[in-house]
C-alpha cells in the first residue's frame, strides 16, 4: 500500500499522525529511488519533450523566467512553445538552479501509480513534484504549503530545515528516508555534497467545513435572494423578524437533510473528479477475446471499485464512470474486490460459466481489472 510504504503503520498514521505533526520513515532505499532515480530525471530533462508549465527552474528563492530554459518549434505546421532547451537548462542547473518537474503523477508511471493508491487511502487529492538540485544549492527559501506533503529522497541528500512548536529541527534527508509535513509547516532544504532529487508527494484536503458547504448548499439556495427591506437602519425590528424567519426555515431544511445521500454524493464527487488511469489498456483490449475460466486477472492499481445498492439493481463506481448490473452480482462483485488477482473460474460458486465471463470481461473493458501477461 502507498501508505504504508510513505509513512509505515497506515492505521497509525491515519489515527495520530495525519494533519497534525511532522513524522518521519525509513524504508527499504531501493523501493523510492525505483520511483523516480536521477537517471529518469535526466531522461525527462535531456531527453522528452517536456515543455512548461511541466518544467520549472528556481535558484536563490527565485522563480526563473521560462524564456530563458525553453525554445519553440513546430509540429504539423502547428506551433510549439515552452519546450525545454536542454543545452540552457543544464546550464542553469550547472550555475545552481533546481530543476522543479511538476504534475509527474500524470505522466510518469510509477508515481502515477502511488498517487492513484495514495489518494484511495486517503480520500483526498494528490499530486507529486520533484526537484532536482545541484550539490550545495538551494532552489527556495523558508515557505509553507498550503497542503500537507509527504516527501522522500531518491537521490543525494538534503538538509531540511523544519519549523515547529518546539523550534527548529534539521533533518537530513537521504535514499530511504521519508518525511511528513503537515500543511503551514515552515521549511527549507539545502542539497549537500552531491546531487539531490527528491520527490513531494501534496495532499490537496478535502475538509469538514467544505463538506458541510456541499451538503447544505441547495438548502442554501431555497433562501429568497430579494431585497432587504427599505429602511431598516432606523427600524431595525422587519431585518431581525425577517432573518428569525429565514433562518428558521433553513433549520427546518437542514434537520431533513439526508446525511447518507450527501455522503454518497460527496464519494461519487471525489471519484468521477480523478483522471482515468488505464496503463496497459491497448494490451488488455487486444487480450480481450482470448480471456478464459483460467485467464489471470489482477485488480488495477488506484482504481476504485465502490457498490451502491439500487434495489434490484446495483450501481458500480469506477471513479470516471459508473456500471449498472444486476443486485444478483453484488457477491461476486465483493470478491472480485478482495481478491488482488483471480481467474473467472475463481467465481464459480457464485456465477456460472458464460456469467463469470461476461463480467470479467466487462470489467476488463471498463478498466478495473487487468489482464496478467
């Protein structure tokens, strides 16, 4: 589980730790570097074709203007800005800037995948960024997030300069070492004798007082949006009465909202909101036809499966879309969501033959599972 591997004991993260103080982890080093080493980030850098707002440099404190790292080009005849010029950011990277890649949860595939998983954990957003820099450099000075960051080291070490109650704490960071930092935690971080990449994991909160502004803004839009009454600076008794009345009303409202329809809703919200994740999906398409009793198929990392009765019918999530199937497919569906890899024949006490491999192959096709090769 990401969480696991970020924090350790998941649970105690979750109970004591989260949101509230600074934490620390070490891991087996090979499993973060293998996340993203300093031979990827010289791939993206030297070798694609990354352009901004994917690509940022900062030295000093300060952001660098992208004029000075990019170049344009054309494709098609169409035109191209913001490519990385591979020769000016090595250069500015050689003088003392930090190379910031930004959103590589959408396009490097193995913090993709920790974020998808991450994110079911938790149940709020993710990110992940990465900085690269130069030995003995430092990109920003002493800032805060406003979002909580799990951060880890896959390459070098950093000295991180950490805030808090009881003063100033130094940390040094290196390959297996991860850190928690709650939202508004003052920080800063120093490469030291080599080069440093490490990668910042941001955890966009979704929070009570957002939820309780979901949840009662349609009660909200029930109040009459007329004008207060003329005069009321002198005869201040109509505003008061009026607002006794409204407000009361609104109480009325609010005691008969449905909660667990508002949390449903706010689950179906969170999940259709996240980005499709189908890697290996032209494979599995092609594999398709060929899926057997004995076919080995494996639950896709970060992808959700949530079951919503309907009565006869059930309503499956699978965050960008829902399913409706026969309630009858409720058991196989649960197992389906327990186990980590099955065979269709794994569900034989539940469906038959030509059943099992129907809804296996659906939910090939829909992206949930995955075939095994």
């Amino acid at each position: 589980m990401a969480l696991d591997l970020l924090s350790g004991d998941a649970q105690t993260f979750r109970d004591k730790v989260w949101a509230s103080r600074t934490h620390l982890h070490r891991t087996d080093p090979a499993a973060l570097v293998g996340l993203l080493s300093l031979d990827d980030a010289d791939l993206l850098l030297t070798g694609s074709a990354i352009r901004t707002p994917s690509i940022r440099l900062a030295r000093d404190g300060a952001v660098l203007p992208s004029s000075s790292f990019t170049r344009s080009a054309t494709l098609a005849g169409q035109p191209l800005s913001g490519l990385v010029d591979a020769r000016k950011a090595l250069a500015a990277f050689a003088e003392g800037a930090t190379v910031v890649f930004q959103g590589l949860h959408r396009s490097w595939p193995p913090l993709t995948r920790l974020v998808a998983e991450l994110e079911l954990e938790l149940g709020h957003p993710c990110q992940a960024n990465a900085y690269l820099t130069p030995p003995g450099s430092q990109g920003f000075a002493v800032h805060r997030d406003s979002h909580d960051v799990f951060v880890f080291q896959t390459a070098g070490t950093k000295q991180w300069e950490v805030h808090g109650q009881d003063g100033v704490e130094q940390v040094l960071l290196e390959p297996g070492l991860s850190m928690y930092l709650p939202a508004g935690t003052p920080h800063a971080a120093r490469a030291q004798e080599t080069v440093s990449l490490h990668v910042t994991v941001g955890i966009n909160q979704l929070t009570w007082r957002g939820l309780v502004e979901r949840t009662v803004r349609a009660a909200l839009a029930e109040v009459p949006d007329s004008h207060l009454p003329a005069g009321y600076l002198d005869d201040r008794a109509p505003l008061a009465a009026g607002l006794a009345e409204h407000l009361t009303a609104l109480a009325d409202r609010l005691r008969e909202l449905d909660t667990d329809a508002a949390v449903e809703a706010e689950v179906r919200r969170f999940l259709t909101s996240r980005s499709p994740r189908l890697p290996g999906g032209l494979h599995d398409v092609l594999a398709l036809p060929e899926v057997d009793d004995d076919t080995v198929l494996r639950r896709r990392a970060g992808h959700p499966c949530v079951l919503l009765d309907r009565g006869e019918r059930l309503e499956v999530l699978l965050g960008d879309r829902s399913l409706d199937v026969p309630a009858r497919l409720r058991p196989a569906l649960e197992e389906v969501r327990r186990r980590p890899d099955l065979r269709p024949a794994d569900l034989a006490d539940l469906l038959d033959p030509q059943s099992r491999l129907v809804l296996c192959r659906r939910l090939v096709r829909e992206g949930l599972l995955e075939v095994v090769r």
